[in-house]
C-alpha cells in the first residue's frame, strides 16, 4: 500500500505535517507517524510503532495504529459505530451465548470471567489511565474500576516519564482497557517502565512476573517488540519456571518476526480481520500486516515439534503466531484515550494493531482459568488440542506478510497460527 504522511487529514486532528498533533516537536533522529489508506478511511501508524532495523536488541516499539474514518474526522465523544465492543468481541469469540450476527450495534453481554492478575507491561507512564478505563467500563456495562480491580505500578518505584508523542500511551490505554473487557473479574495492573530500553522493559517484566507469582498466578501481556537479534535467546531466562504466570507478547505489526514473541516461552499473539456485512458477523481472514513466520535464531521448542504437521513447516526454527485475535485496524476495537496525542485530543477512536491481541489473548487465557504452570505448559496443552473445532476456529481465506508472502491454510500457518479462541475451552 502506498503509505503517505496525513497532510490532508491534519486541520481535522489539529496537527502539523512535520511535527504532529498540536505541533509537538520530536528530535530529528526520531520516527514520525505514517499512515496508510483503506476503504473508508486513514490508517495512521504512531511515532511509538515505528519498527527500525537500529532498534533491534536496544528498543521496542509499540504495536497499535488506528483508524480515521472518511466519515468521522473528528474525535468522537462516543465510541465509533463500527469499531468492535466487549460485547461484540465476546459474541463472536463465544464467551457468551452468541446472537446471530453478533451486531456491534445491538449485543450487550459482556464477558464475566477472570481472577487473581493480568499485568500489562509497558513504557512511559499514562497519566490518564484510571480515567480512561473508568469511562471505558462505564460505557460498556464492565465492572466499576476501583483500585481491587485496577492499578497503575511503577517498574522503578519512581513514576516515569510520559511519551512526548502520547503514542506509547494510547498502547497503554487500548491495553489496560482489553484486558478488563475480556477477563473483568481479574485485577489488571499496569505495569509502566522508566522507557521503551530492552533494559527498563525486562526491569519492568521481572517486577510484573513477581506480582502475579505472588497472587497465585497470572498473565503477563507485552504488546511491545523489535526486531530480532543475535543473542535474543538469553532472555529466555525472564520466562523460565513455573510459578504459574504467562506470557503473552505481539508478533508485530509488518513482515517477519519480532522478539520477544519468538521467544520459546512466550506465547505469540498473531492478528486477524473481524469481517461484517451490513453490520452482521461474517467471519475471520487474517490481517495482511500481520506479523508471523520463521525464527532466525529460536530453536523449534518441544510443544512445535511433537507436532508432525507443524514441524514439517518450521523444520529447526520456532515458529509464530502460536494464536490470533482481531487486529486489523479496518475491523478496530473502540478505546477511549484522553491522554493527549500530539498535542491533540482523542477521546474514543477505533484501534487496530497485533497490540489488541496481546492483552486480549492474555485476558482470555485468565478467564478460562487453568493458570498453567508456565508459558511452555500452557503451549502445550495448546497444541496437544489445536485441532478441536470446538476450542479453536481454523483461519483458512486470506495473506499475510509483505503484501501475501504467506497464505492462510487449514490448520497451523505463519498468519494465525492455530486460529482463534473459540469459547475458553483447551487455553
């Protein structure tokens, strides 16, 4: 796609060409925003999400874009018509009885599962964040936010700095807000590290892996990543042992793989494409810029290999997504931001990105409640069981990678992996 910066979009948003939203200026070795055209609207990518090759094994990027529609330039004071709700989400996932058609603008049941932790682990602080998800619950029928069930904690102990960009705060708002919608009996708490360095990041993944150990169990979601590089493997050791905590982590946003989802104990959250006719459900393909594909360097762990089908596909190198949820920005997820971005006001904004499918896959993985004893336990309970229609729903239409590199098929592929839940039954 021909991806082109939002000069003709920016008198809606308040913002500038060259130094965004509202005219926050960033140094001049740091990414812009980027945006792309699809049917309907504008597809802006963040300063935070910005993937570059300089990165790799310094710095993540963030892994959330979204939607300006053609119809609504503005910043809405309600969530976007046509951007998926928890209870559109819930339908079509099966956590509820689902409705025919599972209409964004008709179904109301909302997921009830959840307990002890879901911890978000990302960069910079958001300062808005309990205000955020106050309103998010609240207009979507979600339990109350109180501090039993939500908490902001600081890596360091010292509140970090906010993203001049506001880029890695809308992360933070779509995350927090997904993990509450699909596991609303669970204590989310976010996690804010001092910045978005290897070292300040895996700061915070240790400090959010000892909070959820010692509530019993938990899921630790990183919607966060880079590309992959030499020496990746020795951080496998964050992730080692039991404890019963999980982790979660985006296969990115563009072509190829991303640490740390490679990683043989993380759980690969791949994205798919929520398709609607006239309002009505009908059906999942996979999401074009979906991350996915080969390791370079990760070895193909045992729950891969004990798998002929699969084994045969990767050969010696672990293979990702391990398992999918809607990501494509076009098919979004409401979340409401009002941290500021750029400069400017979000309010309520459709959000798409592999960042939606981290923490809901998290989520998901808490509401079905089995709190295995490690990342590599749950995989492989996984994919002893990844062929059971009645867990898992197969992705077979659609490409992904470079513009179709790979292609959807029956059974595991480098799109979606196995699929997409189907009620909480096998995770």
């Amino acid at each position: 796609m021909n991806r082109i910066r939002l000069a003709r979009y920016g008198a809606a948003f308040g913002m500038t060409a060259l130094t965004g939203w509202g005219g926050a200026v960033m140094a001049a070795d740091s990414p812009h925003e980027t945006s792309y055209r699809v049917n309907g609207g504008t597809v802006v990518i963040p300063a935070s999400s910005q993937a570059r090759a300089e990165d790799a094994g310094i710095r993540a990027h963030s892994n959330v874009r979204f939607m300006v529609s053609d119809s609504i330039r503005i910043p809405g004071t309600n969530p976007p018509t046509n951007a998926e709700t928890p209870a559109s989400l819930a339908c079509v996932y099966s956590f509820v009885t689902p409705v025919s058609g599972c209409a964004i603008a008709s179904v109301t049941a909302v997921p009830t599962g959840g307990s002890k932790l879901v911890v978000i682990v990302d960069a910079y602080d958001d300062p808005t964040a309990t205000n955020d998800l106050t309103v998010y619950s609240k207009q979507f029928g979600l339990p109350a936010v109180t501090t039993s069930n939500f908490e902001v904690a600081y890596a360091t102990g010292t509140k970090p700095a906010q993203d001049s960009t506001g880029g890695w705060e809308l992360e933070e708002s779509l995350d927090i807000e997904m993990a509450h919608a699909m596991a609303p009996g669970a204590k989310v708490i976010l996690m804010e590290a001092a910045s978005s360095s290897n070292a300040d990041l895996f700061t915070a993944v240790t400090a959010a892996t000892k909070l959820a150990a010692s509530a019993g169990g938990g899921e630790v979601s990183m919607s966060w990543g880079e590309g992959e590089f030499s020496g990746e493997t020795s951080y496998e050791s964050y992730f080692d042992g039991g404890s019963n905590v999980v982790f979660v982590a985006s296969t990115g946003d563009s072509a190829g793989t991303i640490f740390p989802s490679v990683l043989q104990n993380v759980i690969g959250a791949g994205g798919t494409t929520i398709t609607r006719k006239s309002g009505q459900y009908a059906g999942q393909t996979t999401w074009i810029d979906g991350g996915g594909g080969s390791s370079a360097d990760v070895s193909i762990p045992n729950y891969q290999s004990a798998i002929k089908k699969i084994a045969k596909i990767l050969g010696k190198y672990r293979g990702v997504p391990d398992f999918s949820f809607d990501a494509n920005p076009a098919s979004g997820v409401a979340v409401y931001d009002t941290t500021k971005y750029n400069g400017g006001v979000v309010d309520w904004i459709a959000v798409g990105g592999t960042s939606v499918a981290s923490p809901a896959l998290a989520a998901i993985l808490n509401s079905a409640g089995s709190f295995a004893a490690s990342t590599e336990a749950e995989l492989t309970k996984v994919y002893n069981g990844y062929t059971s229609t009645a867990n898992w729903t197969d992705i077979k239409l659609g490409t992904c990678g470079n513009n179709g590199g790979a292609k959807a098929k029956k059974g595991w592929d480098f799109c979606t992996g196995i699929g997409v839940p189907n009620g909480y039954g096998g995770k």
